[in-house]
C-alpha cells in the first residue's frame, strides 16, 4: 500500500498526469508567401493530431586499448518529420493552402526553387509551436437571483486549459501532403489530411504563458550562462 500511496502522492503533487487529447497548434507561415492569417488560425484550430518532435543525441564507437567498446557522444540532431493531420472543411480551402504554402518553395508550372530567404524574409520556411495543455482547478462564484429566496450565492469548480509545455521549431515547411482516399461506405466519416513537416529544430518555450523561448540556463565548464533568445550562445 505504501507504493501506491506514493504513486498517488506524486500524481496529486504533478497536477495529475498529462493528456495526449491536450494540446494546441500555433503557426507562423513563411512572411514571403503572403498565405491568408484566417485560414492560418483556421489551420491550427483544425490540427486533428501531430508527433511533438524528439531529440537525439549522435554517438560513436570507441575503443581504448583492451577495454569494452564505449559509446561517446560526438553531436545532436533533430531527426525525422513532424506528422499531422487535419480536418478539411467542405471547400477543402485548407488543402488548398498548404499547396500554395508548397508553391512558395517550388514552382509546379515553372519547375524552379524559391529562394530560402530574401532580404531577411524567409520565402518558405515558417515556425511551430506545439504545447501541451493542463487543468488548472479554479474556482468562480456567481450570485444568481432567486424571485422567491433573492439574491443565492452559487460556487462553482472548472477545468482552465492552461499551457504547461510547448516548443518553438524553427524552419518550418510541409514536405509532404498526402492523397486524399474517397470511400462511399465512409458516409459519416469526415475528411482528414496527412501533412509531414519538416523542420530545422526546436527549442523549449520557457514562458508558456506569452509562448516566449528564452532559452535555458546551461553550465559550462563550471560558468553558468543563459542562452540568449534566437541564438545558441550566452
């Protein structure tokens, strides 16, 4: 019983444990391709499901002498895609703005490349951010009139979604946009389309409540240093 009563003390401790149905979409289309900012919120607000990328440290092989083979870190990366997918309204306008998001990168009628970046604008590559929502249990209390006992005072507990976690990637674009399969046995079933994204990297929002990346404070060779907003130094 002690076991599980730690269990349930940590778990009241966190706040409970999170949910995967708990998150929000927030993106910033590329400045140079000049996409519509109300199907951009539309875009968010319809984001079914995504893969929050992970991280991966890079290792190599060494051997000293007679030793056991060691595994040494030699760098980082930030592999694979991010998938999501998304409810498509009736227009498909959705659709229609993740293309014209590609054709910022890629002439389909003239067959040439965008410029990644011209002047400081970038032309194609745009940002994410992906947080993970909790519950906050907040209490409001409301004074509802009664004609036959007056004034009643009625208190009420509600769940606040607020951001717990979130992530800004960087370099941002939709690589792949998957076919669309009809069906007429899926009558009731709404239309949903696969986007892969590919990204440059991402880094921890460290104020999830104005979604502000400061960095993280990092030690070094015994200094402590923080890293600056944008950048990967002190």
């Amino acid at each position: 019983m002690g076991a599980i009563s730690n269990f349930q003390a940590q778990i009241s401790k966190a706040d409970g444990l999170a949910r995967i149905a708990r998150y929000r979409v927030l993106l910033t289309p590329p400045a140079g391709a000049n996409l519509p900012k109300e199907q951009t919120e539309t875009l968010g607000l319809f984001c079914s499901s995504i893969t929050m990328p992970g991280h991966d440290l890079q290792t190599s092989t060494v051997k000293h002498g007679t030793e056991i083979n060691r595994e040494m870190v030699v760098g980082h990366g930030y592999e694979g895609t991010i998938e999501a997918t998304f409810y498509l309204d009736q227009e498909l306008d959705l659709k229609t703005y993740l293309d014209n998001w590609q054709e910022a990168a890629v002439s389909t009628t003239r067959n040439t490349v965008s410029y990644y970046e011209v002047d400081g604008v970038k032309q194609y590559v745009g940002s994410m951010q992906i947080f993970q929502l909790g519950s906050k249990s907040t209490g409001q209390t409301r004074f509802e009139f009664n004609s036959n006992t007056g004034f009643n005072l009625n208190k009420k507990m509600h769940a606040e979604a607020e951001r717990v976690y979130g992530i800004e990637v960087e370099e941002v674009f939709p690589t792949t946009i998957a076919p669309i399969e009809y069906a007429y046995a899926t009558v009731d079933e709404v239309a949903l389309l696969t986007v892969s994204f590919q990204y440059r990297k991402w880094t921890e929002i460290i104020d999830t409540s104005i979604g502000n990346t400061t960095g993280r404070t990092e030690t070094f060779m015994g200094y402590v240093t923080e890293r600056l907003p944008g950048t990967g130094v002190g």
